[in-house]
C-alpha cells in the first residue's frame, strides 16, 4: 500500500512538474552545451592524449580544473590529500546539488583514433573505460547549470567533484572520509557505455587487499631444506581460496593477482605478494568472505612455515539506487531521445564490432523504459558506490562505444577519441543538467529523493573499506 | 688409533676362540635344529595356515607359547598389555641372551604354495614377510640353546620375546616400554630375505600418526556454503605435505593414506582422516619433520575453517647397529656356507621370478663379507629398532625367498610355505645359536659388544615413540 | 497474444469444469482412499521397517506389487532389466494415466519414531526422503481411480509405475529407455515435504561418473620413484575441479567423494578412483561442464603419468514443469485445503524442530497460490526429470514432516514413520487422484497439458543420461 | 690392476718431473705474475664496476679483450655470435691449451668495498660470483705463458676464451656448438671461492625451459565462465611438480621461477609462465625428469582447458673430472702454499662473517690433500660441464672470500672488491700457469689426461641442451 503510494506521488513529482519556466530552463542548459561543444571536445581530446593512470592524473586533473577556473568556478585543488582530486564550486545556498567526474586511464591501453587495434604509444595506458568523456561531460552540465544560476534563473550551489583513480585504489573513498560531501543534497553521476539509460543497478561491494609472504632463502639446489618458502605459501594461499570458492555463494566473487612469487629460478624464495580482491553483491555478504579470505593467510603461512601480513588496500560499497531520482532522469531520457549518428559513425562501429568479434549492429542509444533494480546484479565495481551511501545519488549511461564493445579496451579509447565519444559526452552533459535543472527547481523531488535514500539507507552508519592514514599516492602496491 | 686397536681385539675375539669345546657346542646346536627339523616345519606350516594380522595373532602365539611350553620352557603370555605378547625363558643367571620371533602376517596376501598369484583364501591375509618362519626358527634356537644349558654345558638365561604386530603398531614398543628387556645383556634376531648375510645397515626411524578434520555438513547442492569441509581440509593438507618435499632432506620420506574424505557424493564432509608417516635414517632428523608436519594440520584447519586432531599412533627408531657382535654372526655364517638347494626348489624360485618379471637366477644365500654400515640407508624399518636402543642386538638375515622376489607380495607368502622357506627358517636358526653359543662362552665377547652399545649409544636416553595409555589392541585406528 | 489466449483457455479449463459427476466422483476417490487409510499405512509402516536402498528394495517391491494385484491390478514385475521395478495396470483404451512411486531408503539413516535422535538398527538405512509414504500414497491413489473405471466412471487405463532407486543410480532411466512410458498421455508424481504445493520448479539436472586412475605401485620409502601414483592424480583431478569452480556459471554445482585413493599408507597407490557429480539449472548448461571435468582427468593423468577411465554412472534431466497440469493440480489443493493436525502431532514436530535447531513453528500445509516457475532453481534434482521429458508431468509436494527439518535426516525417518507421515500420505493421494479425475473427465484439458509439453520440449530429442548396457544392480560402483 | 697402473704412471708424471727447466720456467711465469699485479688488479677492479649482467658485459669483455691486444694476443671478438664473447691466442702448433675466463655479474647485488652490507648502487648488479677476477686471473695466467712462448722457453698455442653469461643461459653451450674447442688439447679453469683446492666435484647437470600457457581473457566478475585462465594452468603445473618430487631420486632437484600469471587483479589471466629449473647429478638421471616435467605442461594445459608450449632455454652437463690433470694442479697447489693474509684482511673477513651469522675464523686457504670424486654431488652447476665432455678440463678453486661466506651474495662482491679478492686472483693465476707449464712441457701427461677423458667419455656424443638458432642475446626470456 506505502509502495503504491510512492509510486504515485513519484508520478505527480515526475510528470506534473509541467511548469514552462522548468522547461525553458531545460532548453537553456542544452544550449549552453551546444554552444561549448567545441571547448569540450577539445578538453576530452587533451585528457585522452594524455593518458594518465589512477593518482597520476596531473595534466588531465590540471587542465579540468582550469577550464572550470576560467568560466568563474571557484575551484579547490588537492583535496582530500590527494594532488588530483578538486572541487569547483559556484553558488551559495540550498539545493547542493553536486556531479562526479572522473578521468584517469587504465595501463596498457594506448590506441589510435582507427577502428582496429593500432597502439598510439606502445605500452602507455588509454582511456579505454572512457573517462576522458566523464570527467568532460560532467563538468560541461556543472557549467550550464553555473549559467543558470549566474542569470539568476536558479537558485543554490553546484559542485563538481574531480574524483581520480576510480580504476585503481578508488579515489572517491578518501574523498567521502575527508567530509566532502557531507553538505550535499543530491549527487549526479554517469558513466560512458555503449547503450543509453538510467543506470538503476547496483553493482558489486568490493574489497582489495594484499597478502605478503615472508620466509627464509636457501639455494634451491644446495641446501632447500634451509629454505621456508614465501613461494610455497602464496601457492598453497591460492590453493586455498579455489577450494573456498565452493562455500561461497553465487553471488561472491574471488579473484587474485600474482605480484611476486620469487625473482630467480635458484633460490627459495624468502618473499610474495598477492592482490585479492572479493566482490558481492552487497557489503553484508562481502565482509564474512574477506574475514574468512584474510584468516587462510594465516593458514598458508603455518602450513608453509612463513610469516604473513595482511594489507587492506581499499574497497567499495554497492550503489545505494534511488529509483525516484532515476525516474526524474528517465523522463529527461525520453524527452532527448536517441542520439543521431552519421553513415560513417556506424561504418567506425561495425569496424570495431567486426574486429572485436561482435554482431555488427552499429551504435545503440535507445531508450528504454526503465529497469527493475536486481537484489543482485552482476558485473563492475565502482567508488560511486561509497558516494551513494552518503548523499542521494541519480546515474546515467550514455552510448560512447558501439553495441557489444569489450569494455576496458582499445575499442573504447579508439571511440572515445572520435565523434561518437564526443556526441555521447555532449548527450550525457545535456540529460545530466536537464536533471538538475529538476533538482534546482522542485524541493519536494529533492525531498522524495532524500526521503527515499533515509529509508533506504536504515541504520546503518557508513564505513568505507580504506585503512588509515594518507591514501597511497605513491604507493608501491603494484 | 684407538678404532685400530678395536678392531684388532675384534679379530682376537672371533678368531681365536677356537677352543674345542666351543666348537663341539655349535655342532650340538646345529644337531638339535636338523632333529627338530620336522617340529619346526609343521610349526612354521601351522602359523602360515593361521594368517593372523596385527594384534590378532591369538592362534599363532598360542601355537609358539605351547611348543616352548612343552620344550620345559617357562611361558609367561600376554605381557605389556597384549594379548598376543609373551615371553619363553628357560635357565638362569648370566648372561641372559634374547631373541626375537615375530609371527603376524599382511592383510590380503592369502596364497597358495605355487609359483604363481593363486589366493589360498581370497582377500585374507597372508605371510608376505615371512613371518611364519621368522617366530619359528627363534624359537628352535632357542631351543637349542636350551638343550645345552639343560645339559650343563651352557650357563645362564635364554629368553625367548613372541613379539607381535611388527607390520602395524608395532609391538615391541610397548614390551620394551614394559622394562622386558631391562635385564638382557645381548638380543639376537633375523629376518627372512632373498639373501643370507649378517644384518648391519640401520633401515629408517619413522613415526606413524593420525590426524583428523571435523567441520560442518551441509547440502553439496542447496547450500555448500552453510558447509564447513573436512575434505577440504584434509586435501589442503596433503597440498602442503607435497609442498613440504622441496625442504626435507634427501633422507627423508613422507607417504600418507587418506582413510575417508567423506562418504557420498551430495554432502559437505564434516570428517576427514588421514593416516601419515614420516621416515628419517635417524630419530635426530625425523623429530623436526614430524613436528612440521603436525604443524601444518593447524594451517589446513584454518584454511579450511574446520577442526582438527593430531593422533601419535606409534613409531620406531632406527636400528642402533652392532658390529662388534655382527662380526661374531659372520664367521659363523662363513662356516655354515650358502644354502642347498634341489633342481625343483631352483625351478620354483624361477618361475616365480618369471611371475614377477626378475631375472631368472634363481635362489641365492651365498655369503658375501660383512658390508659397511652406511651412515644413510634407505628401505623399510623395524620396531627392533627400539630393542636395539636398549638392549645390544646381533642381526641376521637369511634366504627365504627367490633373489629379486618384490617384499611383501604372494610370492613371499608362496616361497614360505614350502621348503624354501622351511630350509632358510632352519639356516637361521643354527646361525643364531651359533652366535649365541660365542655369547654364553665367551664373555669378554658379550663385554665387547656392550662396549660399543654404549659408546654408540652415548647419552641419548631412549624414548618410545608411543602414546601414553594401553596398546591400541582393538582399534578402530584403520 | 498468443500467451494471452492460452491462459484465458486455461482458465476456462480449469475453473469451468464444474459439471456434476466429476465432482462427485472426486468425492467417490477421496472416500476410496479413507477406507483404504488403514491399508495403505500398514503398507507403509513395512516399507519403512524393511529400509531398503536402491536396487535392493526386493520386499519393499513385493509388498506393493502383491498389494495391487490384491485389488485386481495386473502386475508386471521385473521390468527394465530391474528385479525391483514393475508396472499395475488396470482399464484399457485413452487416456493412459500414469503415477509414479518410489520407495527406496537412504543408508545409515535407521530411526525410531521418537523425536529425537535414535536409531532402530545402528548403521542400517532408514525412509530419510519419505519415500515408504511416496510409493504407497501413489498407489492409492490408483487404486482409487482403478475403482472408478471398474464401476463405468471413468473410461481409460490407469499404471502404477514401481519406480526403485531414486536416491542412487536413477532407476527410472532405465524404464524410460525400455520404453514403459511411450504410450501413456500424462503422468502424476509427488513428493513428501515439510509444505504443501503444487511442484513448479525445475529442480537440476545432473550426470554422476566415476574416474578411476591406475598407475604403479612401489615401497613408498624404498624405491617411490618407481611408483607412479593413482592417488597423486586424483588428488591433482581435485586440485583441478576446485580451481574450475571459478569459469562456471553460478547455476553450476560439482561435488565428488574420493572413493579410494589407497590402501596402505606406505605403498605409493596404484588405484583410486573419485565419484563426481555435476549440476546445472538445466542439462544444456550441464553437458559443456561434464564434458569439461571428463577433459581434466586426462590432464590429471598426464600429470602424475597414470592411466585414466571414466565411466558414466547415469544422471538426471531437470523437470520440464507443465503449469496447464499443474494449475488443475492447484485448484484440487485448494478444494482440499490444508491437513489438520492435533496437539500431539504439533508437539512431536516441534520437538523435531528443537533438536534440530529449527524455529518451534510446527507442521505446515498451508495451501499458497501456485508459485512462478524460475528459470533456475537451485535444491536437488530427481529422475522425475527424464518422465517429464517424454510424457507431461504433474507434480505435487505435501506435508509429511515439520517445517524446516533437515531433509535427508533422522528427522524424516521418525515423521515418516507415525500419524504425520501417514495424513500426509493420504492427503497425497487423494490430491493426486482428483487431479487424475480431472483428466480422464476432460479430454480437452489432457490435450492442453500435452500442448504444452509439445510446446516447452520443442525440437529436443530426449536422451538419457546412462551408458549402454544393463542398470547396475549389482554394481561394485559402491 | 689397470687402475693401479694407472696411478703408479700417473706418480711419475707427477713426482718424477723434476727436470730443472720446469721449474725455473714455473718461477718465471709467477714472477710475470707479480709483475703484472698491478695491471690485473686494475683490470678486475674496472669489470667490478661496471657489473655487467649475462649477456650485456659489453664493457668487461671490451676491457679484457683491449689488454689481451696490447699484450700481443690475437684477439677475435664476438664468436659464436655473442658479441661479448671472445678468443685470444697466442703462439702455434702442438699443444693447444686453452683456459676459460668469466667476467658477467649478478642481478640486485651491487655493493660497496666494506664489510657490510651496502648497496653502491641501489639495485644494480654486483659481483656476487667473483667473476670480476676469474676471468682476469685467468688472461693474467695466459699472459705469463705466453711470454715463455715468445722467449722460446715453451712451444705451442695459448688460447684464452672470453666466456659470457655463465650465470644465466650459460655461452659456452654456444661457443662449444661453435666447434671452438675442437682444436684444443687441455682446458684450464678456475672458479673462486671460500677455500683453495684442486676441483673434483662434478656439481650437477641442470635443464632451464620455460612453459607458456595461453588461455582466453575474460572479466573475473561479470563472466569469469567465459575465461580460460593461463595461471590456473599455471598453477595447477606447479601442484603436479611438487606432487611429483615423490617420486623422484634423492639426487634430483626441481626448483622454478613463476614469471608471471596475470597482470591485473580484475582479469582471467590468457597468458602466464614459469622458468623451470630440473637438475641431477648427472644428464642421464636429469633426461627423463625433463620429459616428465615437460609432460606435465600438457596435463596441466588440458586440466584448465589453455594452450600450452615449452621453450627449452638451455643446460649445462655435470663436469667429467680429469683426475690425471687435477693431480699435477694439486701438486703445483702444494708447492705454492696457502695465501698469506694480513691482520687487516682477517679482520674485514671476520666482520663478513658476523654480519652473515658465520663462524668468525676469518680466512681459509690452506691446502688439504686431493678429495674423492663424489658419485652424486651436490650443489651448483657450471657450463663449464659441457666444455669438459669436449675437452679434457682441470680445475681449481681459490680463496677470494672468507670461510663460509653465502655466495651469491654482497659478502662476495665486497671481498672481490678489495685485497683478498686481489690476492685470490694472482694465486689463481700462478698455479693456472704452473700446470700450463707441466702440459706445455710434458706431452705425456698431456696423453695421459687426454687418455683418462677418452675412457670416462665412452661412447657418449655430446649434445647440449641448447635449442636450435641463435643464443639469446636479446632475449625477453625473464
């Protein structure tokens, strides 16, 4: 009964907002960003030239924040102590409405503007989950929102987050414990993909963290009886595990990564180091995995007569959905439509398609109804994760990338780098403050959101999964 | 110097012993082996026919206790707590000589007296050591040893040791916990083999022990992570001991029996049990590896997150050699010469090496010099072993079998049943009279080889390895 | 659309059926079956004192066979190459109705019918799945149908199919591949449970195999490099399952029990072999997984340099759920309503409940709306699957233990054995033969139920899980 | 009896050399010797500082290569396509002999000139293996032959070899494969070490392969059932080795490297592999180990369902030790004496060995009488192993570090650094050239040393392991 009533009431906070200032409003933002399209591209294009991996993001996060600075943002760089972290504000007052924009590249991943593999530098990272379009699009919409409430036709704060290393380490986590977004009512977010909707899943809880063998070296071949070895531990860790994964439940995941098990062939080796990562679909069910997880180190290290440590690195929390807030950006979906696309746009796509092994169907960016939030939903991780348990957050997916792409792949940089990428990042900018505008202009859906968001929240006191002390900057954790 | 100097005493000891009457004594021993010949045979024919395992020899050690009963012996049955355990004893004062007669055959190694595999009694047991004649031709030493105290012209104590359950559990740890052995001055033994020589290398210490994994049983299907698995642990404890093989020394062996991972196929085990066993050439390098090992079932539990037990079953040392006394068994076997053997008996072994596939020479006892006794050996072990730890203990081993003949096989059991057996069990017997008739006349000899007992011995103060508490007569321990 | 229609006929099927004389002859079955109660629980507490398991339930099959050609049933026993399977059959002509019954018993699982722990017969089997209530409950039910044609009510043939060994092997393979169930136009099942409903999920199809290893045997201490271990690659075979759990779906479940891995702990082991079992939500996903684990034993071998042989022991289609049947099924429930229980019967369940650490909430036989049939169900699996893939299928669950016992435990056995086993198989009965009075009444709704089987089965091929030759009755498989 | 003929000639080849032109000839090339010192110990000083690795000594060989020229060798340089090896000859016609020189460092063990450890550049190579003077002492030795070649005293061929890389891929397998010791009578080595003494151990044969695994990549959350992981494949391969260390000789040893198995946390891995290390104290027992290990990559391949190839890298055969030779280097060691060391240099020594926990006994090279050549011999392994099946090859160890020194270490690169190594050098260097003077002079314990080879080498043709084309030079093999 409660439900249906929400339900209804959404209705009336969704469709009825029908007031023409809101819409003209709306028709304003999307021609701030038509008319700053240029600008945009080219920052997107200088962020995916410059290919910088988590905490490494000093030009990308340099040339963000000045463009903010230049349109009369006020900006903070170096927050959280993190160097590439910023916040850009401009405003006073209620509604905070803030977004997220992210910008690091993953290692490896450098690639032309072609559709088929062709590394641009050998070996150097590239923007292959497309962030060089997120952190852009995001600051575009803060932007057209700015131009609102510069004119006097909104009211509040807009804050852009320029959050780093959301592919590695998650960034936002150290942002959230340094208080940033403790005065904040809503947050918008999106992320590049290669289809366009409201992003209603929740993703998987997750926690890294490193186990460290240390033993005792002896020549293999002279004397290995002298030896403990770090090598054995971190073998029979993994052993272990594997036999764990039949006690787990479907919905967990396990998976490590082999850092050292020793550097040359003839010695026992005193020392390894392995990166596990456990992932379910929410923290409840994560936290008694890595518990059990972090006790068979222990376990490894008797059976090979070796010490161990365990370091927790960090981890994320599944998004905290809020279906009211989607609603509102679901609306605004369906008055945008899809994005066009040229004859050559598809032909680029159907290249990549082919060449990556999929149906060649082109570009998809259709909108659909919304979708059911899954109690457990499959796939990625984000740091997005830990902002939702703190503040309302309301996420988008914008058609970067052809129809079947593999994500985290040179396909991703090659069409993030051209007109397709740009064409979603504008569209994303556009659906992102036309939301906004929403936020801005209705109290009572900001207070249906926030509502929402307290019930679904209960009790429970955030925690993010980080150890104390400074975030690892220069870490050698990898 | 000094060990030149020993060894010239040495070959005082043996070699200029040669007054007549010691002489005439060992002819008179050797005259009692061939007249009870017949005796012996149906004997040893008798506890072949019984097949008794471990602790279970109630028939055979009734049927040995009788005979030395009926000899004049003075029998005292089921010592140190066992049933099948007894001591025969004839004479008094010094010196008390000892000899051991073991008697327990193997499971499922029931065969008929023919050259080729041909179970007697399907799946029962059967004497695949030998052991039949082992018990026997001690005895009939004894016995002959007997005769000439009887008649004066021999003085002092012989005592013969029914020592059962060699092959499992091994029974003389709990005799010779029981002081049994505590006023003996020298112990003679042999064993039956596919050559005849003085005994001299030392076999391997070992431990046997159990451990046990108890965890939680749920549904393999509907819910294994509600499972906590003693399987799992149980495997991830032979991962480890596998692991463990790169750090022992060459010396070392570990071999283990997983007696039950659990029983069907559709539960989580919540009990598991596996029964190890660690060798070393000496008690000294066994200790840490035993200690390792049991270590390692406590990082098995934890990784598996069940519970666990360590059981010490029972364990041996290795055999604390005798060279001074060897050297007083080999000139008597230099002056019996090699065995006799007919045309048949030779196309007997023959055949049996052909079922084996070994080369067909044959059978051979002859007698080759007296080996070095190697600081490693490698091969089985013996719970003589510990009665050499306490007592001085001259070693025999005499031809049974055909060359070649694989230990603990029906072949064995076939060879030991018929002549070829019955001509080895008789060798023996007059080998240790011989040697004992040196003992009881020479005691600057016995002083001699207690000499190097002790010296070897140095101040190592002998510890069984064996649980507290009664024997494990009625275990469920296989 | 299409759905659309088929529902709406459904309905008209289902709820329109109300003539006159198939209720009264609803009424007429349900009167058979109270007259007979007393029958019927006679037959069953025998079933349930003779606890015979799969294959070897020779009086359990007798006692059912004789009781039906009592009531003038013609009774073929033996059937399938199984002395304990056979089919009763009365009446001639459309439709052919048949019902199934098992009555095998589970090992080690002898109770008496108290509420607590204590065996009858220490270490003999016991009715842990109900099924001395499954055979005789569907039995009845035939028996009351059978009365009905005899006396002109209803026209048709009625078989009783004596199905053994649902707990292992799957006898109903085997009559499903003779050819037992080619003619018959529908087929009613049930299963007793801790609640009462009309069974709509699938359940999981499985294939049991056996991988059997043979290598070399050698002294463990002496000479293990000329061994070649069986138990080395089944160990390895293990290591290699368990690293597979991590690339299969999370419909996917493997469990296996190490059968033997060796005998004695210091042979190197020439023999082992491992029961496997996999399952999948359905046997499209199962065979790539079978076929995969098949695959690694070959490695397994390689690896420890021994030879392999997998046999396939037989397995199980999951049910192909009928709703058209299941919805008349329903509606039958709901006129019966749920089973009344006294304060005695309540106190005993609850007693069950406490010792075996459930919530103290008694029986329940609530009738719920039928549920949605999910794409994949997890739980256990049952050779009513292979039925269900050549004939529709019916199914039922009713009430014959408390809510929450552990299935497959004493638990069952006690309830199983006294007055809540034996009301639910009543109720069982008369459930299941109303719904059999539903179809030889309504020739239109059989033609619905096959329609949709037709439908649902689409272009597959049924095959059964089970190698050629005879079923294992006297298998050595353990 | 041939064998006692053999020593008696062997005695007077050896003592009865005295002619007095040897001896004065021994005093001239160790006055060269003293002479020289300086140079050399410039020399070794430099090729220590430039820690050059296997393969990449460009520096060192070019140092070696320039003072051989400027002494009037005729020097060839990059032979047996390895740019850094080289030859340098002297002189013409019979006897040719060789000696070999080393000069490649150590990864990770760049150290200063003190008696404790102290990177003198963090994470550069050292000279952990003293090669900085082994290959110097060597030329120094050659250099004072090759005087008494040019003053008329000695007749013949003086052929320095410049041999690289002998702690990684070891290049005398490709400078033998050259045929560039087809010619040569007898070859000369040395090695330093921690005592002084003719060597005549035969160390160990030893086999370098790789194996690659190939599998497919896939996301280790969102369809880890679409991957076929490379490091469970590589996992599993290293289960089946330590499984299989059961079951080889005690002499055998198996040790690897895991180089990688997988890059990334996230990701099923498609690509791994593992430098793995077979040995045996001799290439007959090592041939079949390498098979079997090889054997494994395909179990381990198909249990998880990847790709698989071995790359054989190379392998050294264990040395055919030339007793002959080795006795007339012994009796050039006992005319020689121990090194003398200065209060200073014991006293550096004696802090080496407190800082690596050793016994403080300071230095050791007094000369103990010729050892037995061990049956099975444990330890390390050189190439020059294949250079002795070609050449008949004597040997001598000389003190460049304190007793007891863990070699491969910093203690060894400080030591060589500095006086003792110096003085290690010019020892080498003097008996090198004694018993060059003895085969120059004497070509009958040239015959004799050449007939003890032919006799010991039997029938056996020499085939290293080393896989066809070029040495890799440039490889990315670690």
């Amino acid at each position: 009964m409660k439900k249906k009533l929400l339900l209804s009431s959404m209705f009336l906070l969704v469709f009825n907002m029908g007031v023409k200032a809101q819409d003209e409003i709306k028709e304003a933002v999307q021609a701030n960003i038509d008319e700053s399209f240029e600008a945009l591209t080219n920052l997107s294009d200088q962020i995916w030239a410059f290919e910088e991996i988590a905490f490494q993001e000093t030009q990308s996060a340099a040339a963000l924040s000045d463009y903010a600075e230049s349109l009369g943002f006020k900006v903070t760089r170096g927050v959280a102590e993190i160097p590439t972290a910023f916040v850009a504000e401009y405003g006073s007052g209620s509604p905070v409405i803030g977004i997220l924009g992210e910008f690091d590249a993953l290692p490896g991943l450098s690639q032309n503007k072609v559709p088929y593999k062709s590394p641009l530098n050998e070996g150097a990272p590239g923007h292959g989950c497309g962030h060089n379009l997120f952190g852009v699009a995001s600051l575009g919409a803060a932007a057209a929102i700015k131009e609102q409430i510069e004119n006097g036709e909104l009211q509040g704060t807009i804050r852009f987050y320029g959050t780093p290393a959301e592919e590695k380490f998650f960034g936002k986590l150290w942002m959230v414990r340094a208080g940033l977004f403790d005065d904040v009512d809503v947050v918008m977010d999106w992320h590049p993909g290669a289809e366009t909707k409201t992003a209603v899943q929740k993703g998987l809880a997750l926690i890294d963290f490193q186990v460290e063998f240390t033993g005792q070296a002896a020549h293999a071949s002279s004397d290995p009886w002298n030896g403990r070895s770090a090598g054995d531990a971190l073998e029979l860790y993994t052993t272990g595990i594997n036999y764990y994964r039949e006690h787990v439940k479907p919905t967990v995941r396990i998976h490590y990564h082999i850092q050292t098990a020793g550097e040359v062939v003839n010695v026992v080796p005193d020392y390894s180091r392995i990166w596990v990562r456990v992932r379910d679909s929410s923290r409840e069910g994560l936290i008694p995995v890595y518990e059990r997880i972090q006790a068979m180190a222990e376990g490894a290290a008797i059976m090979a007569n070796v010490d161990y440590k365990v370091n927790l690195i960090s981890g994320v929390h599944e998004v905290l959905i809020n279906r009211t807030g989607s609603a509102a950006m679901q609306k605004n979906l369906e008055t945008l439509g899809s994005i066009s696309y040229t004859e050559e746009e598809q032909d680029f796509a159907r290249k990549i398609q082919e060449a990556t092994g999929k149906p060649q169907i082109g570009l998809v960016s259709k909108i659909e109804p919304m979708e059911e939030t899954q109690e457990h939903s499959m796939g990625g991780s984000t740091d997005v994760g830990d902002v939702s348990w703190v503040v309302p957050t309301i996420r988008l997916r914008a058609t970067t990338a052809p129809n079947g792409t593999p994500w985290h792949s040179w396909a991703v940089v090659a069409a993030g780098g051209m007109s397709i990428g740009h064409k979603g990042m504008a569209y994303a900018a556009k659906a992102l403050s036309m939301t906004m505008v929403d936020l801005f202009t209705n109290p009572e859906l900001v207070a249906e959101v926030r509502k929402e968001f307290i019930e679904k929240k209960g009790d429970y006191v955030y925690k993010g999964f980080v150890p104390d002390g400074p975030p690892p900057i220069n870490s050698d954790l990898q």
